[in-house]
C-alpha cells in the first residue's frame, strides 16, 4: 500500500477538487449544509426536548458525524464502478480506489468538526479537555467506514440495485440513531437491540468526548473497535473474493 | 534471464443465459431456478517465456484470445489456474489516458495519470517539461482538459505514458490509434524503447509493425497457442492459416 502513496494522495485530491469546483461556493457547502440540517433538527424538535442538557450542541455533534457516515458510505459504494477505466483498462490495486473515497470523506468531515469547535466553544462557553481525544476516535470510526466502503463497493459491482437498498438503510439508519433525539427515550427493552447500530456508538462517544467532557467508557470504545475491526475484516475478505471477476463485470 | 514467466494459464468466462445485475434479478433468478450460463474458455493452457529486453509479438484473429492473454498478464483478469511471475515494474498500455479527469488541469492530469503507471512525484518533476515539450502543448499547462481536443489530450497522454516507461510494457494495439505521423512517432519510440532494452509484449493486428517490432512472435487460435518462434516464419504461418479459412 506504501508504494501507492503518491497515487492515493492525487485521487484523494483530484476527487475533492472535482467536489468542490463544480459547486459556487465551492467547499463551504460541506460545511454549510450539515449545519443547515442541524438548525432544522433543532428548531423542529426544540419544543419536544428543548429543555435536555446541551441539545443543540448535540444535535450538531450527532448531525457531523452522521454526515460523516452517510456521505462516507453512499459515495464509496460508487468508488468502483464509476472509475471503469482504472478497473478494467490498467492494473492498480483496486481497494485503493475505495480508500482514496474515504479519505476524501475524512478531509470533509475533519473540516466540518474544527468548524464546530468554535460553536462548541460559544454555546457552552467553554471546551472539554477530552476534545483532545477526538482524533483517536475519528481513526476507529475511518476504518470502520473504509471497512464498509470495501463491502459495499465490491457488491455493488455485481448488484446495481445496491443504491437504492442502501439509500432505505441510510434513511433508516438515520432515526435510528440519536441524532435529534437523546438516547434516553429509548425504552430498557429495545436498548440492547438499539446500541447494536454502530451510528450510535460512534455518536456516544463523540458527545462524551465533544460536549460532556467524561472519558468514554473502556467497554463502549471496546465495543467501537470491535465494530472498525469487524468492519473491516468483513469487508476486506469480501472485497478480495469478488475482486477477481470486476473487470469482467464491469 | 526471464522478464516474464506464464505457467500453464486458463481462463473461462460465465456467459449467463440471462445477464442478471442486480439483487432483485438474482432472487428472481433462484425463485425461477435460472442459473444457466454458457462456459467458454478464453484461454487454454498457455505457457510461454519472455527474456529480460525481447520484444514478443501476439497475433491471431478476432476472439482468438490475445487481449484476455494480455489482461491476465496486467493482473487487471485472475486466471482460472495458472500462474504468472513479471519481473520488474509493469506498465499497460490498453488504451491511453485511463484516469483522466475533464475538470482537472492539463498540468494535474499529468500527475494523476503518471501515479497510475506507477511514477513518483519527485520523477514526473523531472521530466515535466519534456513532457509538455513532446506533446507540443506547453502553452495549454493551465488549461482544464475538458477543454481539450481530443487529438490534444491523446497527445498529451501519449507524452506522458512514453516518459513513464517501466522495465515491462504491454501494449494492446493503443498506438494504432491517430494520423500518419502520430502513428510514426510512436513506432519510433517504440523501437527506441526496445533498444534501450525494456521487454515488450505487443499485441496487434498490424503485422507490418509487428514485423518491425518484435524479433518472436505468437500465433493464438481459440485460446491455445499454435506456434511461438521467429516472426516471420510465424506470421506466414498465420496468412496461411488464415487463406484455408
């Protein structure tokens, strides 16, 4: 992989200047339209849970790193078949065309967190010191991403219809997790099925990390690396089996 | 010393009687039980060696198996059994400009096109201006390629394959493509290359440039070799063949 460095840093930045030039204002729309839909989400449910701790601080954490996994996993599902030529007319590694994907999705979305900083920063008067584990937690949920990207792109390589069963996943998957609701709606007897949607792990810990200032706890992020690591694993074994035959499908 | 060493590859394409490209199509398909599919053998057992600076010619007809040959010897297909070893860095060449990007620079796509054949940033730096300089396009640097004619870019990827050039190329009839003198331009560099000592596997239905290029050549028939050895003799083999037809 080392060797394809120069490789995966020019797709990665061929691919963030084709996202953002075609659009006016450019790469501030990455920045914009998640905070748009926070605004929505807040002042939409403010009257049910107004009155929780810090709620819109949290609607924007939970709203970023949805962001991060929606447009992280809808567009690395595509990173096969849209590059037909580097599949099918040249030989290069092909998973590197689903981490360049990703990758562009991690620079986005690294932008949109450092711009909620200074939010942060405003509506609470003050930053947690826990921020500083941020990073860590942006790696684990990177990998769990790029883990499902692989899945999801070698599939959909011999499934077309992918798309449109993935964009009912997201849609589901995006009630589903406490992004404009906190958890503690949630009633004891669905809880251990709800905290199986890895989402909702990944925002926990953001929140603790972003907002509350607590160190999250050893077995949630247990339960986070094991999800990356899972992901991953699944998603790499699938990739290579269905591999072979791409250029032919394609 | 072998640049390039095939043992014994198969390859088989599933042909479905009924092409099914999504999931919804596949549960049908079990529901109805329609999993038939033709089975054909692209390639059949080829073995063949390749020294370190022979330029090997592959010729035969239509269907005859040379691109698919090609392709496996990319690692762009997975053999059915078989294996193959290259030596060295590969370059392929199946057709030129893979990866170009129209919304990006021509000075950009340089870049992005030369990492794809596989060159670091520090070695395009260097010969960033003999690329512009061949291409004749020094003027256009700035210019987004979308843009571009279609001769310009074609020109512009030529330049940049050419000065990418690895110990191993594999060429598939790309260079065949562009007027009379584009066309001379590239034989030359060709024969250049081959001087220099790179190896070369050509494949092409021109066997005018075969001739020039490649001392050996390769006769494919339906996926099995028919004959390897000098090509001349092997390409009156293939007229001949082609005359009782």
């Amino acid at each position: 992989m080392w060797q394809y460095r120069e490789l995966i840093r020019n797709l990665t930045v061929a691919d963030l200047k084709n996202r953002y030039q075609n659009t006016s204002l450019g790469f501030f729309w990455s920045l914009l339209s998640p905070l748009l839909m926070a605004g929505v989400l807040y002042f939409v449910f403010r009257h049910l849970w107004g009155h929780e701790e810090d709620f819109a601080v949290n609607i924007l954490v939970g709203v970023m790193a949805w962001q991060f996994f929606s447009t992280g996993t809808s567009s690395s599902l595509r990173a096969i078949v849209s590059n037909v030529g580097l599949v099918t007319r040249v030989y290069v590694p092909r998973h590197i065309l689903v981490l360049s994907n990703v990758l562009t999705s991690l620079i986005n979305s690294l932008f949109a967190f450092v711009a909620l900083l200074p939010i942060i920063l405003i509506l609470r008067s003050s930053l947690p010191p826990t921020v500083l584990l941020f990073p860590l937690v942006h790696v684990v949920f990177f990998v769990f991403l790029f883990g499902a990207g692989l899945f999801l792109s070698s599939l959909y390589v011999y499934f077309r219809d992918l798309t449109q069963i993935w964009d009912v996943v997201i849609r589901t998957l995006f009630f589903a997790s406490p992004i404009m609701y906190p958890v503690t709606i949630i009633p004891a007897y669905i809880m251990p099925y709800y905290m199986l949607n890895p989402v909702t792990q990944f925002i926990i810990i953001y929140r603790d990390v972003m907002v509350a200032g607590q160190l999250p706890s050893p077995y949630s992020m247990a339960v986070v690396c094991g999800f990356a690591v899972l992901a991953y694993a699944v998603g790499s074994l699938t990739f290579r089996r269905l591999e072979r035959r791409f250029a032919e499908q394609m | 010393m072998s640049a390039i060493i095939v043992d014994n590859i198969s390859k088989k394409y599933r042909i479905p009687h009924e092409k099914k490209s999504t999931l919804f199509q596949n549960i049908v398909g079990v529901i109805k039980r329609q999993f038939s599919y033709e089975e054909f053998w692209a390639l059949k057992d080829v073995s063949f060696e390749v020294k370190r600076g022979e330029a090997l010619g592959i010729i035969g007809r239509n269907g005859s198996g040379k691109s698919t040959l090609l392709k496996v010897l990319a690692r762009i297909l997975y053999p059915d059994s078989g294996s193959v070893s290259i030596n060295g860095k590969v370059a392929c060449f199946l057709q030129l400009g893979v990866g170009f990007q129209p919304e990006l620079t021509a000075r950009e796509n340089v870049y992005i096109y030369s990492s794809i054949l596989g060159l670091k940033r520090r070695e395009v730096d260097r010969m960033y201006d003999d690329i512009f300089d061949f291409a004749e396009l020094r003027k256009f640097e700035n210019m987004k390629l979308k843009n571009f004619s279609s001769g310009m870019s074609m020109r512009l990827a030529f330049a940049t394959a050419f000065h990418a050039v690895p110990d191993t190329m594999l060429i598939d009839e790309v260079f065949a493509v562009g007027d009379e003198a584009f066309r001379k331009k590239c034989s030359d560099k060709m024969i250049q290359f081959k001087a220099e000592g790179k190896t070369i596997v050509f494949v092409s239905h021109s066997l005018d440039s075969v001739k020039q290029l490649c001392g050996r050549s390769m006769l494919l028939h339906e996926g099995s070799i028919v004959t390897t050895g000098d090509t001349e003799e092997v390409v009156d083999h293939y007229l001949a063949m082609l005359q009782k037809k």
